[in-house]
C-alpha cells in the first residue's frame, strides 16, 4: 500500500544572499530539526556539544569563501533568514567532513545509484537515480528545493534543509548522483567540503566542466560522484582527499552503479567502508543485476529496482531498524530518479516500496 507524504517543495530566486535568506526564512523548521539532529548524533558519537560542533565548523569558512565567495555569500543569507549563527549553517554544509574525520569508525551512511545509456532505456534517452539512505531524523528534515537565478544554471535539488545541494539536476540538463566513500587516507582536511562540491556540480553548464572541477579541486573527503547530462555525458568519479586520488569509470553495457565501496583498486590502502559493512557488495550486486536483466528500463521499472529488497534487511531498500539507538537509524530517505532529457525529477519521499512518487519539473 502507497504511503501519502511529501518532502515541502520550497522556490528561491535572487543573487546569492538573497536567495539565501529566503531559504533559509522558508526552510526555518526544517534546518532547526536538522540542527537539532545532529546535535544528537555528534553528541553520541563523539561527544561534542554544539559550540564544538560551531568551532570545528568555522575552520572551513576561509576554504569556502576561496573557492566560491558566492556560495559563502549565500551560507549567510541562509543563517541570516533562519535567524541563525553563520556557524550553525556551515556546520550542516560539513557534517559529512566532521562525521568522517577520524574515518568514520562509526558513523551511519548508505546510498546505492545507478546511471542508464540509451541504449538501456525505452525512451532511448539517459536516466540516472539512487536511493538516499541516511539518518532517520533527514526524513523529517529534507526538502525539493528549486533555485532560479541569473549567476548560473536555475537547479533542483532533493536535500536536507539548509544544505546547499545533494543529488538532483539544473536547466543546463546536468544532472547528479552521490556515494559517500571512506579512505585510509586523511578524512575530514581542510579543504573543500562534500556539500559545496555537490553544490559545484549544479552550478555547471556541462557534465563535463563538473567533473573536471571536481578532480581539479582540493577535497576535505573521499566521495563518488556520478555526473551525467542531456548530451550524453555520464561518468562516475571516485574520490580521496589526495592530490590526484580519483579515478573516472564509465558505463558499461549502457550501465554504470555504484554503492559505498572503491571499484577502483589503487586509490586506498584499506577501503574503510567496505571493512566495516561488507554489504555494501550486495546492495551493488543487488542493483546491477535489476539493471542489466533488460534493455527497455522505464521510470517504472527503475521505481520497482529502487524498491528492491535482496539482502534484506541489507537491502537496496532499506528499512529502519528501531532496536539500534536513535542516532545510529539509519533507512531510505527517497527513492530520486532523474530524466534530463524529460527534466523531470521523480522523488519518492521515503521507502519506495511503500511511498506514492512525485514528479517535479523546474518552474513547474
């Protein structure tokens, strides 16, 4: 049975501190929840309050506001129109390089994505998805934010409110997926955050400029970065927070997934991740074979590969597991399908074997 909800679908427009502060105003309940739920996680997993959290936060402003004064710009406009601390906001757009610092003994992360050539789809045309998987409080906290601007592309993103982006597409019909990945390197450096890397992929006007400002660029942590656009251009991007720690991977038979393991072989020494939940194996077995069983996929039969549940409770689909401590609950936050050619953006706002889907367009 369909479950009815739905992620608030919030419209932005102006220069960056404009539509900052709008966000921000709009979104003021939700990042309040995300604040206060990762209060809680770092609280249980390393301890800190939230003057700690805002501390170690304030150590990637200057490497922010060096890579896109415009992005610093609108982090403000954000705090300022839900009436916060800068610190608070920018501490959201880091959690990732704060969580994952001391390698992420412990922290909860999932997500398991795929990216279609033509010659996988009916349509003839590429089709890109994943499931979110995260904590459980981002279901309560996440939002379909439209951006419309004249500093680049207009863009819609599904996110956790007060994030700058996560995985979504803009009118430029370039489009983003993403894996969190953990090294044995150094995680969590001062270098350029996950989120305003994301961020950068929207803020593009062709798959390829994306993918060359993300190996072009200083990262704080490993990622995958599956980019894609209307032209045709899909590549999938493993990450370290090395010089030169990254490796590009193409589809192959007109499929390319990924889930939260290095495919590559020489980019860590130990692939932490993997270590810790070898079931991230099975998730991407899971996916690949859905997607390469045929060779006329629909949004409708990608919906049914979403809602998988092979390796359950391991599953593609994941459902939550109310005997672990709050903090550490993690489930599917939304099913996301991703039609450039269409430009339309399907989002199922929870589990999606059990959650109707909606479609959203950009302006629409």
């Amino acid at each position: 049975m369909s479950q009815s909800h739905s992620f608030p679908h919030y419209r932005v427009s102006g220069p960056p501190r404009e539509r900052g502060r709008a966000y921000g105003a709009l979104a003021r309940r939700e990042i309040e929840g995300s604040m206060a739920g990762y209060a809680r996680v770092f609280d249980h997993y390393q301890g800190w309050s939230w003057p700690e959290v805002q501390r170690r936060a304030r150590g990637f402003l200057p490497v922010i506001a060096d890579f896109s004064p415009a992005i610093a710009d609108e982090l403000a406009g954000i705090a300022e129109g839900a009436n916060l601390e800068f610190e608070d906001v920018v501490a959201l757009n880091t959690r990732s390089e704060m969580m994952f610092g001391d390698g992420g003994s412990a922290a909860p992360l999932e997500c398991t994505s795929f990216c279609l050539t033509p010659e996988a789809t009916r349509t003839r045309t590429l089709i890109a998805g994943q499931n979110w998987d995260w904590i459980q409080h981002a279901r309560q906290t996440s939002v379909v934010l439209e951006v419309h601007r004249d500093d680049g592309p207009d863009f819609m993103t599904v996110v956790e409110a007060g994030l700058l982006a996560k995985v979504g597409f803009n009118s430029a019909g370039v489009g983003l997926c993403t894996n969190t990945l953990i090294s044995s390197h150094s995680e969590g450096t001062a270098a350029v955050p996950y989120h305003v890397l994301l961020r950068s992929v929207l803020d593009s006007d062709s798959g390829r400029q994306a993918a060359d400002r993300i190996v072009d660029t200083d990262r704080a942590i490993s990622a995958n970065y599956l980019i894609f656009d209307r032209d045709g251009f899909c590549a999938d991007i493993e990450t370290t927070p090395v010089s030169g720690g990254f490796q590009r991977l193409s589809p192959t038979g007109g499929v390319l997934t990924h889930a939260n393991h290095f495919l590559a072989d020489d980019l860590t020494e130990r692939d932490v991740y993997l270590a810790r939940k070898k079931h991230t194996v099975d998730r991407l077995r899971a996916i690949d074979q859905h997607l390469r069983d045929r060779r006329d996929h629909t949004i409708e039969s990608l919906k049914a590969t979403l809602a998988d549940h092979t390796f359950e409770p391991n599953s593609v689909c994941q459902h939550l597991n109310a005997d672990v401590p709050e903090p550490e609950r993690t489930c599917t936050i939304a099913g996301i399908i991703i039609d450039v050619e269409d430009a339309a953006l399907h989002v199922a706002p929870g589990n999606p074997c059990t959650t109707a889907w909606l479609t959203y367009h950009i302006g629409t």
